[in-house]
C-alpha cells in the first residue's frame, strides 16, 4: 500500500497536479505505513468461508467485536461487514458511502479494492476527490471499473437526485454515512436506494437514553472541540427510531462505539438478531478522566439547540 500511495506522490508530481494532493497523498502514504494493519484479499476470502462454515456447522457465531478489523476504515468496521456480508449474501455488490472522505479510509474502500464491488463516494471537498480519483486510477483492483467520486455538498433536497443520477438506484448492498453534520435528515430523506445494510455514526457521548439530533439547517457545520467534532450528528436512539421506520434493525457497534450497524428486517434475523441500544454502550468502564470528559461533553451538548425525535 504504501509503495503504491508513493507512487501516485512521483505521478501527480510529473503531470503537474495540484502539490497539495500530492502532499496529502504523501502524507497517508507515511500515515497508513505506521496506523494501518491491512488484511490480505487471500485472508479476507479464507475468513468469509469459515464464517459461512460456522454457520453450517451451529456453533456460536463470534461478536461482532470479535471480527473486527480494518484496512482501509478507521476502526474496526471492515471486518464487521465482510462478517455481515459473508452471512447474509451480496446482491449486485453496490456501495454508497456519503462524506467519504478521499475514499481511502472509509468504509466502502475495503470492500471496493480487495471485494470487486462498486462504489459512489461523496464528499464536499474538492482535494479529497482529487486524492481518491488518483488512487483508485493506479489501484490495480481498479484500474478498470474505479469508484465513482463526487464532489458535492450533501443536503437532504439533492441526496436523492445526487445518487441517482450518479447511477446508483433501486436495491444496493450498503450505504454508509458518516457527515457530521445533518445525517439523522439525510438518511430521512434517502428514498431513492433500498440499502440492505447500513452503517453510520452517532454522537456517542448522549448515550443510550436520548432520541435526538441537530436541528435541520442546509449549510451546518459542525462544532469541533480538541480536533473532534462534537455538536452534530444525532444520538443512537434517534438513528435506531429511524432505522426502525424503515425497516432496518439495530445489530451492533464497532468495538469503540461509535460506528452502528442496521441491517434490513427479513435478513440474515437468525445470525444477526436485533440488538437493544444500551448494550451498544456495555464497553470497558471509562476511567475517571473519562468520566468527567464525556460529563463536560454532554454538558456543552445539552447546552446548544437539538430536536427530539
């Protein structure tokens, strides 16, 4: 990986791209070569016949804890949905993932270079899909059919006519979210796609007894506290509501909680029954330190404007 995140560094440098992206490049080139722990496409395969195998076979299925791993998403989220999806069947192999990033780290990149599947990655900077364009152009995986990167700000008025017209309708494998921002809205108003599995973030410190979100405003922007955002998004009992009105129930978390998975009713029920909302946050006691961050956290939340749902 990181020889070929060098690589594209030397490229973008002969054609006489914008230096930045060819910075940033460099700097995940460095990035991946220290943080990431990727999993071979070959392990990949041999793990999804085994968990098909455990199926077959009625011993106890690992959690979804115990699967997890990453080598393109931030945290443990590849491994969760090559499990889910070992389990339950692909389709046509679709993915759109809103708020991408540069379609590096991101949920849908594992499953895009090592999986054959196809991609829509939306983000509303530009560098980031210049980044993600020149990757995927000289990824050998695809070379061919690369993901289809889309600069554009994503509001709940223009989500539905941005997929669709991007080429991306009717019944698709996955849809992962992660805007900091107006997600509770944007999956609302998402009808144009049937997504069987689904994968979003939440803002974590509301815990498990609060359905709520930020108030709907088209151009919001997240409130960032020591570089992580903090006023945005909506709290897991809000998502699990609108989940629930849609038809997708509540499977589980990544190990760090703060990536959630829904999958449609009617699938894979046996393997991935529904979850309750509070055992998502049953992790490692926090420390003290902890404690009294996430009590300050909460306490700057509950000060600013949120809607109940």
């Amino acid at each position: 990986m990181r020889k070929l995140l060098g690589a594209l560094v030397r490229k973008v440098f002969r054609v006489g791209l914008d230096p930045v992206i060819a910075h940033q490049i460099g700097s995940m080139a460095d990035q991946m070569a220290v943080v990431a722990h990727p999993v071979d496409k070959g392990t990949q395969i041999l793990l999804t016949l085994n968990y098909q195998q455990l199926v077959r076979s009625g011993v106890p299925l690992p959690s979804l804890k115990d699967v997890a791993f990453r080598s393109y998403s931030q945290n443990g989220e590849d491994g969760i949905l090559l499990f889910i999806f070992a389990l339950i069947g692909s389709t046509n192999r679709k993915v759109v993932e809103i708020c991408a990033g540069n379609g590096i780290e991101c949920n849908a990149a594992n499953l895009i270079a090592n999986h054959a599947w196809r991609g829509l990655l939306l983000d509303g900077n530009a560098v980031n899909i210049e980044v993600g364009r020149a990757f995927y152009s000289k990824h050998p995986s695809t070379l061919i059919q690369p993901p289809v990167l889309k600069e554009a700000w994503v509001t709940p008025d223009n989500v539905n006519a941005l997929i669709a017209d991007n080429g991306f309708s009717g019944g698709i494998d996955l849809l992962s979210l992660d805007m900091d921002g107006m997600d509770y809205w944007v999956w609302k108003a998402i009808e144009c796609i049937q997504p069987r599995v689904v994968v979003l973030e939440h803002n974590s410190p509301w815990g498990a007894n609060r359905a709520v979100t930020v108030p709907y405003q088209p151009d919001f922007v997240a409130t960032f506290v020591d570089g992580a955002p903090e006023y945005c998004g909506a709290s897991l009992p809000a998502f699990a509501k609108l989940a629930k009105s849609k038809g997708y129930r509540l499977v589980g978390v990544e190990p760090l909680g703060f990536n959630a998975f829904f999958v449609r009713d009617g699938l894979g029920e046996a393997v991935f029954p529904e979850v309750s909302v509070e055992s998502c946050f049953s992790h490692e006691p926090l420390s003290p330190a902890q404690q009294a961050k996430y009590a300050a956290t909460l306490a700057r939340l509950e000060s600013r404007a949120y809607v109940e749902v």
